[in-house]
C-alpha cells in the first residue's frame, strides 16, 4: 500500500530552508551568468531526441505523443538546447550563449535539478570552468576539479589490443599497470599538472597532444584544488575531448567539456543542484552544532 504521505524514489521534495539555499543557488548562478552575457532558455520537458544524448536508453522515460511517435521525457538538457538554438530558434538570434536551470528525469522516477550552460561555437573549456568556479566560490562551495580527456581512454584502446573501454569505465588500474609499460604506468598515476611533462617527455605523440590540451586548461584556470585523471571515461555520449567534474567526496557538483553538435562545436557544464544544496545545508548544520 502507498501512504498518502509518500513520494516516488528519487524525487525530490524542497520546503522551507532547503527550498530557500536552492532558490539561492539558482539566484546566484543566474546572476552571474546573466552578468557574463548568457541568456536563459527552458526547453520542453517532453523530446523526440534525448537517445542522441544518453548512452544507456534504459534510463529514458518514453511516451507516445498524439501522432503514437516515440518521444521522452527530458533526461539531458544540452542536445536539446542545442538542437532547439540551431534548428527553430537560428533564423530569430545569433546569441551563442545560454544558460537554462530546470530539472532533468529518468527511469524510473529520478528527479535531477541542475544549471546549465552551453556557449555555442566556443572551443575553450576554460571559458565555462571558470565560470563553474565562480558561481562554487560565491556560494562558499570548494569542490575539487578534475580534468580527464576522453581522447586518451580511446587511443590507449587502439594503441593496446587487450585494452578495452570497459576498463576505463571501472578504472581497471591492475591491468594497465599489468601491461608493464613506463609511460602507460605514469600516465595512470597522474595527477597534477607539474607531473605531466614527465609523461610527455615518454609517451607516444598521439597521447602527447592530448595531455598537452589537459595542461593548457590547467594553465588557463589557475586553480590549486584541481587534479588530473587522464584514465576517467565520461558516461555522456557527447564529450569529445577535455572535460571535467566538480567533486566533493562521492558527490558530483558539476560536470562540464568540449562536444559537436554536427558541424557545431560547443563547450557547456551542469551545475546539479541537488548535490550542492545538500552539501551547503550539511555545512550550515555542522557550523551550527560547532
């Protein structure tokens, strides 16, 4: 029997002071990108394309609309706002930067709040990290940063026939070490950014260029809280190249990088509320009981 109380797992329920530090996450993360020049959009919460973005479709809500075509509920927000920016709105604004705070879902009744950010056509990830930046240091959030390149998990695949991505998905450390290779054995234990010219200085060219954009980025931010793990594989279908997350612990605060869209390259990240609310709310009650 289902209480009347109840509420599906994995939704969320806001009221009260957790519903005011969301309000306040979304109010500040909204000021400043609207200070930075990002319009805001809210796209439908129905699509016809989120399988173009989520790798397991078991995680997608499907429906039928009036026609009985197959369409979704939203469970990622960047195809999407993409797609609506290029294909119905590119006749009516040549703005490039958006930002959209709404929630995302998927199966079977998980309830995900994020801000979002695509700056379309831009190919320099710093451009949007360091925003993510800006909006954890005003929220008094200190995450870690991690930058991975999804470029390195895929050649090491090629460049080693027992390699497999599956092994990257679960960060098999014992068998690339088990590959006794010197540069394969460094590369695995990287991470920071002073430690990746001794890498380059061995490995293969291909993997050379890769780390190379990995140590520009760095460059770029100037943040001492962040690592490299050039041997993470993204979940998400789109990340083509450098990317990162925010994490604190077990908890992803933000995850952001460089994609296409077609022809389009963009950068973009998804602050997700609901980890960070936790995590300001945790902090409050700790000061509190101090």
């Amino acid at each position: 029997m289902i209480l009347e109380h109840e509420i599906p797992n994995g939704s969320k329920l806001y009221f009260g002071a957790s519903a005011k530090v969301k309000r306040r996450i979304e109010n500040v993360a909204s000021e400043i990108l609207d200070a930075n020049g990002y319009q805001e959009i809210v796209t439908p919460i129905f699509s016809y394309h989120q399988h173009l973005s989520i790798a397991d479709k078991r995680q997608l809500i499907s429906v039928n609309d009036a026609q009985n075509n197959a369409l979704s509920l939203r469970a990622d927000s960047t195809i999407d706002v993409v797609r609506i920016i290029e294909k119905r709105l590119g006749s009516n604004t040549e703005h490039k930067k958006w930002f959209y705070i709404q929630p995302v879902v998927t199966y079977p009744t998980t309830e995900q709040y994020q801000v979002g950010v695509e700056f379309m056509g831009e190919k320099k990830l710093s451009s949007v990290l360091g925003l993510t930046m800006s909006i954890f240091e005003k929220l008094d959030v200190k995450p870690l940063t991690q930058i991975s390149n999804i470029k390195i998990p895929e050649l090491l695949v090629e460049m080693f026939e027992t390699l497999s991505i599956d092994d990257f998905k679960h960060i098999n450390i014992d068998k690339f070490i088990s590959l006794k290779v010197e540069w394969l054995t460094k590369l695995v234990y990287l991470q920071y950014a002073h430690q990746v010219d001794e890498v380059m200085a061995i490995a293969p060219e291909q993997i050379v260029q890769e780390l190379q954009k990995m140590k520009n980025l760095c460059n770029d931010i100037k943040c001492d809280n962040t690592v490299l793990a050039p041997m993470y594989y993204a979940k998400m279908l789109y990340y083509d190249e450098v990317f990162f997350r925010c994490i604190q612990g077990n908890e992803v605060f933000a995850r952001g990088g460089r994609y296409k869209n077609g022809d389009l390259t963009s950068v973009g990240f998804a602050i997700y509320t609901d980890a960070v609310c936790e995590a300001i709310i945790n902090n409050t009650n700790s000061e509190q009981s101090s």
